[in-house]
C-alpha cells in the first residue's frame, strides 16, 4: 500500500523530473520538462501494419542536463512551438537506427510547462549513435591465445600456430 502511495507522490510531484542525460533506451513512463530548440518540416510517414498515413515531425528539445530528439505524431507535431516550455509526462526511450529518440507514448501527454526552461546544455547530445548505452570494456588480448571454451590455445601448449608450418 505504502508503494501506491509513493508512486502516486512521485507522479503528482513537480521534482521528479527525469534529466534528459540520465534517459536510457530501457527508460519507460518518463517525465520530462524541456524546451523545444528546433523542428523539423513535417513529412508523410504510410504505417506498415494498417496503411494508414500519418504526419511525422522531429523536434530537438532540451534542458540543463543535455539535448535529444524528440518525434512528434499527427496533432502532437501542431501543439509544440519552437521555443516554448513543455513538460512530458508517460514519455519512452526509443532506439531507431542506433539513435535514441524520446517519444510519446500511447498513456502519454504534452502540456505547457508552468516553470519555462531557462539553461539548455547543448554539448550533451543524447541522440548521438550509442550514447545511450554504457560503454564495452576492452581487454587486452593474452598472449596464452585461449580459445573460445577458454581453454589455452596451441600457442599456451606449447605447440606452433596453424599458420606456421
């Protein structure tokens, strides 16, 4: 019961607003205030599932912690002026073509912000290829050359490599 009611807090409650530099691609149901930068011209996007053709609009948008793209479907698109202050509540992290978008989500909504967003850091561009992901550890390779099972290789036995003979 107690987590009811905390989920609830953390809903109604203006300070808990996910920064957009700390978005991942499993991020779901965010809330985010942002300033929208720029946007991009409309285009016709025909759904592969119905056929049906909807308008697709990109907007940059962002806060104090960085800046990501955000897509905008249909009316949400005509909603959204370059400039204003909005706050989005039930967005998702999206990855398409190694990129990670925020977009609306089916729950979701775009109001006017009451408090505007006045600093935008715009060096932290979230939408940058695999900016979202941590990154891979690099190991040096062994000279014992082990192979897949992680059992020493010929080299490790003591024998000469394939290719040498």
């Amino acid at each position: 019961m107690s987590q009811a009611n905390d989920s609830r807090a953390r809903r109604e409650n203006p300070a808990c607003v996910t920064g957009i530099a700390e978005i991942t691609p499993e991020c779901r149901n965010i809330k985010v205030q942002f300033r929208v930068l720029s946007k991009d011209e409309p285009r016709a996007v025909t759904s592969r599932k119905w056929g049906t053709k909807h308008l697709l609009t990109e907007a940059v948008v962002g806060d104090s912690t960085g800046i990501i793209t955000l897509t905008l479907w249909n009316l949400d698109r005509e909603y959204v002026e370059v400039g204003g202050s909005y706050l989005l509540r039930g967005g998702r992290a999206i990855v398409y073509d190694e990129c990670m978008q925020l977009a609306i989500g089916l729950q979701g909504e775009i109001v006017q912000s009451e408090h505007p967003v006045e600093f935008v850091n715009e060096s932290m561009d979230m939408s940058k290829p695999f900016m979202g992901l941590a990154p891979r550890r690099k190991r040096p390779r062994t000279k014992s050359g082990r192979s897949f099972r992680g059992d020493p290789g010929r080299e490790g036995k003591g024998y000469c490599t394939w290719k040498s003979f």
